[in-house]
C-alpha cells in the first residue's frame, strides 16, 4: 500500500452528488419560510408564486420572448417523456446516445412509442457521436450534457437554423451552467434538484415556437395520458405556460426554487453560474493535469462537463483488475471518503464504466472542491492494488 499521509483540510459542504446537488452556499430552512403552505397552488397567490418561477427563469437564463416555459410533474423524466410521447411520430427521428439517460430515451421511442423511423445514433461513455453527420430533416434527442458520462456538446453551432425537424434537448445538468443556443432549441428540459440544487420532483419544459406549432398541428396516434396533454383542439393550453400546474406541486418546492433563481440574481445571473461552474472545473483540470492515478473520462476537453465531471483511474495496475475488481475497490474508496465526511455520493452511476462522479455546478464553491482533491488521493492509496 502507497503511503499518503491523511489530509488536514476538509471541504466545508462534503455534497458532491450529482442529484440533488448542493444547496446554494448559505442555505438554511429559513429560506422557506414564506412557502405558500396549506394554500392551492389554483389560488391566485399560489399561482402568482408559480408565476413568479416562469418569470425569473426566463430572465436568469434569457430565454427568448416568444418561447414557453411550463412547470411540469415528475422532475426532469417527466418533462423529457411528456415532450416525446407528445411531439414524436410527425417524421423520422435521430436518438443521440453517449450515456445511460440518452439510452434511456431511446428505448423509450423504440420499445414504447415504436416509431417505425428511428435511427440511434451511439458513442461510447467518454465520447460523442459525430454531430456533423446529424440528419436534421429528423426530429433530434440528445442530451446537452450527458449526467452520467461527463460529456457535453460541446456548443449549438452544429445545429443547422434552417431544420427541418425539432431538437429536444435534455438539458438538466447543462442549464444555467452552460450556455444553451436557445435558437437552435426547440425543447429543453431540466428539473430544479439539479444545476441550481432546488428540491426534486418538478420538472420544467421550455418550447420554441416551432414546437408549438407542432403541437398545434399534429396529433400523436398512440392514447395520451392525461398528465402529458399540453394542447386540446388544436390549441395550445396556455395555462400550464402561465403557473396553472397540470397536477399539485409542493409550494416548498415552488419556494425553494424562487430562493435558488434570487440567489442566482444576486450574484451577477447567468454569466456568474457559468463561471463559478468552469472555476470548480478548471480546478479538477489542474489537478488531474499532475495525478498519475486519475483522468478525465471525457479526455476530449472540449466535451467536458462543468457539472457532472465523471473520471476513471488510469493507473496500470488497477486497469488490469477485472471489471469486479475495479468497481469493488472504487466501492471501497467512496466508502472511506463517506465515512471521513469529505465527500458524499461521488461513486460514479451504475451503468457508467468504473469511476468516480464529483459534481461541480455552480453551488458548489471552488476551496470545497480543491479541499476534496487529496482526500482523493489519500483513498486511492488505500485501495490501490
């Protein structure tokens, strides 16, 4: 065993998971203190509350004026699976796949909608499907940072503006971390529990207007259930884009995502979660740039992830572990920095290849993270083979 001396220094705020993720710096219950509790969210408070996440969102992330923006069930997954089962089956469709959420929905559109014209379109955890090979007469899904690979696109200019298809992004890791090229979108998803470490269960769907006017025109052959109807007759229901939720949210929840977008506000909006984000990662390049056990699994930096920075051990010695070995002794490192309280949930997901999951986003402060890296060091020389 390689001796590493024990380090003295412990990150502040030891939450690293990836979902939900850290709670913006300074939070405290108090923050929820005005939840509109034991009030319905149909009340005219309640909705104005409600109201109020639609307004400052857009503002936050600049979302174009003519774009919707809904509060939906069921986090994330259920903004993702309300825009396939309703948008998908107008023409052919491109699923892009480097990481389990990516081929999560791609199963989706082929064993439960069973679309005839599908093309799936795969990479391997670490890399990216050719985008410069994209067949945009197709309706295009992709997720805009893979959660459980590291890997981003790496910017929208590989999206033609004159498509003919629709993009549905699945932006949750990527949103208010990333510069999304809203021009290029026509659907984006993500859930409040993660760039901005909001409490789970809601989702929010951001429509184009190409979007709309697909919903407005095409109806899908397959029974919709209720809580994925977002158009009746041929119209849009404009309600679920102005507060008026399709099923009960929890007002605490509504609360501690407007808490989340005032402090997002109050230290300079977007462009300040873009930079704290890329600070925590430039911190996990420089160190990486001096480990001899440790890298990136997305080496291409430009398909880096800012939030969810995935790494696997390069190490010769434990690459020639079989799988069962190198998932045993990484199981044993996340349980040492567990127990010593440093570092919280950073195995890396299931069905990614072995390694480690730190999330960086911009609730995340930078000396938590440069406070965590030798204790990464510290558990590899307890584990190392």
């Amino acid at each position: 065993m390689t001796t590493v001396s024990k380090p003295s220094l412990r990150p502040a705020n030891p939450n690293f998971s990836s979902g939900p993720c850290a709670k913006r710096p300074g939070w405290t219950v108090d923050a929820l203190s005005s939840a509109l509790v034991g009030r319905s969210h149909r009340s005219g408070p309640g909705k104005k509350r409600l109201a109020e996440v639609i307004d400052r969102t857009r503002a936050v992330l600049g979302v174009p004026a003519d774009y919707r923006i809904g509060i939906v069930p069921a986090s994330d997954t259920g903004a993702v699976e309300m825009a396939l089962w309703s948008l998908l089956g107008a023409r052919g469709v491109e699923m892009l796949v480097w990481e389990s959420f990516g081929a999560g929905w791609a199963t989706d559109v082929v064993k439960q909608l069973k679309l005839d014209d599908v093309k799936v379109t795969e990479a391997a955890y670490g890399s990216i499907p050719d985008l410069a090979k994209v067949d945009f007469k197709r309706d295009v899904v992709f997720t805009w940072n893979g959660t459980t690979s590291g890997v981003c696109v790496p910017n929208g200019d590989w999206i033609p503006a004159d498509r003919e298809g629709l993009t549905i992004a699945d932006s949750t890791s990527a949103v208010f971390a990333m510069n999304l090229a809203w021009d290029k979108l026509d659907v984006v998803t993500y859930s409040w529990q993660k760039v901005m470490g909001g409490e789970g269960a809601h989702g929010m769907l951001i429509l184009s207007p190409r979007a709309v006017e697909r919903l407005e025109t095409y109806t899908p052959k397959w029974p919709m259930p209720k809580i994925f109807l977002m158009a009746k007759g041929g119209k849009l229901m404009e309600g679920i884009f102005q507060g008026e939720t399709i099923n009960t949210p929890s007002m605490i929840a509504v609360e501690d995502a407007l808490d989340g977008l005032k402090w997002a506000e109050s230290i300079g909006g977007l462009n300040a979660l873009i930079s704290r984000s890329n600070a925590n990662l430039a911190v996990i390049e420089d160190w990486i740039e001096e480990s001899m056990w440790c890298d990136f699994l997305a080496e291409n930096k430009s398909i880096r992830s800012n939030t969810s920075v995935c790494l696997k051990v390069k190490d010769p010695a434990f690459v020639a572990l079989d799988d069962k070995a190198q998932e045993e002794a990484l199981k044993k490192m996340v349980k040492l920095l567990d127990g010593e309280g440093v570092a919280y949930d950073i195995g890396g997901y299931r069905d990614a290849p072995a390694g480690l999951r730190i999330w960086a986003g911009a609730t995340v402060e930078t000396p938590d993270v440069e406070a965590l890296l030798p204790w990464l060091d510290w558990a590899y020389a307890q584990v190392k083979p």
